[in-house]
C-alpha cells in the first residue's frame, strides 16, 4: 500500500488479515481496531476516487460529532472527572503519566473537560475551509498526542492523528502546490512594479532605438544594399 503497487488488492488482503487477527477475538480488540477496520475498508473502495475522501471525511466527522454529544450528555465531563479517570487508568507505556497529586487542581480538569467537548461538538466546522480547519486540524492532533503520552495509547492516537492529516492536511497541500506557480508569480509582481514611462520619453526612446539602429554596423550594411538596388 505505501509503495501504491497494487493498493487495492493489498488493502483486502490486510482487511482480511487484520479482521481475522483482531476484529474476530474480542479479547484483542478495543475500540481503534474497528475505526482501523473501516478505513481498510475505504482503501479497498477507490483509493484515488475523491468520493472516497469525501467517505473518510464524513467517517471522522460522525466519530467526533458523536463522541462528543455523548460526553455533553453525562454532567462528568463538565467537572473534569471522566477526564482525571481517564488519564488515571493503569495503561502501561505512558512517557508522561499524570501524577495521582495533580487530581487537587481541579481548575486543570474542568477547562481541560470543556476543551474536549467543545472540540469534538465542533468538529464540522472543519469542512470549512481557512483558519477553522487549520485550527482544528492543529487542536485535534494536540489532543491526540497528549491521549498518546499521558495514557500510551500510541495506536489509536497515531491512526487518528494520521487520518485526519490524509483527510484535512494533504489534500490541500497538493491543491495549493499544484495550482501555483513561483516563478510565474515573481515575474507578473516584478513586472507590476516597473513603472511606465511618460510619453514624450517613450516617443524620444522610439527615435533614439531608430537612430541606433541606423548607425550600427548591421544598419549601415543593409542601407548600402538598398542603395545599390
């Protein structure tokens, strides 16, 4: 898949393969293996159609929507406890895990709470292009790489870091480069700024060229032939 030979039947290959590895037995399967699962799917759809990114993008928009209506639901996410539960939960790995003294500066937890439901609830905002989705884009990835070194949840951080840069970021990074042309841009600037002579001086420069030429070598050679024809 990343060298693009024969993407989509690689791409069925490893959905089966990862199906039957982690989707199959729920012991080894949590929450990630299912979004990893449907953007395997997407891949075996039509990599290059832009249908297809229109899918991924809808996918993480109902994902974010979602889980942020459900925290808007229940009251402990807006006093900062499910968070201070979450960062607290034994998952082996964190570079940064959260000391159990942190819990008394409540003030962290509850700013940090209403943070992540705003973020998520507001999340369509992004299909509007501009600084709400390079704003997002960067509040998003933040909150996933602090989930990755508080809690060690290295996956599911870095494949929902990664689908939002191949839904958001890439897409229009190729557009703007494709689309503009430095040097082209250079010339039609350098010439907006050389400015145009008067006409009296235009007319004086005319004739000067005229004399020029006459007077040149090349001039005084082709005048010698009309005179002898």
């Amino acid at each position: 898949m990343t060298l693009r030979y024969h993407g989509r039947l690689a791409s069925i290959l490893l959905l089966i393969l990862h199906h039957g590895l982690w989707i199959n037995d729920p012991n080894w399967s949590y929450g990630v293996d299912y979004l990893a699962q449907t953007g395997l799917l997407i891949c075996c759809l039509s990599p290059k159609s832009p249908h297809t990114l229109k899918l991924l993008r809808w996918q993480l928009t109902v994902v974010y929507l979602f889980g942020g209506l459900g925290k808007a639901i229940g009251a402990s996410w807006y006093d900062g406890e499910a968070l201070w539960r979450a960062v607290q939960q034994p998952f082996p790995g964190a570079l940064f895990p959260i000391p159990t003294k942190w819990g008394s500066y409540k003030e962290i937890w509850i700013v940090s709470g209403w943070f992540v439901i705003l973020l998520e609830l507001c999340y369509p905002l992004i299909w509007r292009a501009g600084g709400y989705r390079r704003t997002f884009l960067a509040g998003i990835i933040g909150l996933h790489v602090n989930i990755a070194l508080t809690m060690g949840l290295y996956h599911f951080a870095s494949l929902m870091i990664w689908y939002n840069l191949c839904s958001w970021y890439f897409p229009d990074k190729n557009t703007i480069i494709s689309n503009y042309s430095p040097l082209e841009g250079e010339a039609r600037y350098l010439a907006s700024t050389i400015p145009s002579l008067p006409p009296s001086i235009q007319g004086k420069e005319a004739k000067v060229s005229g004399e020029t030429t006459q007077t040149s070598p090349i001039g005084l050679m082709a005048n010698r032939a009309n005179t002898k024809n």
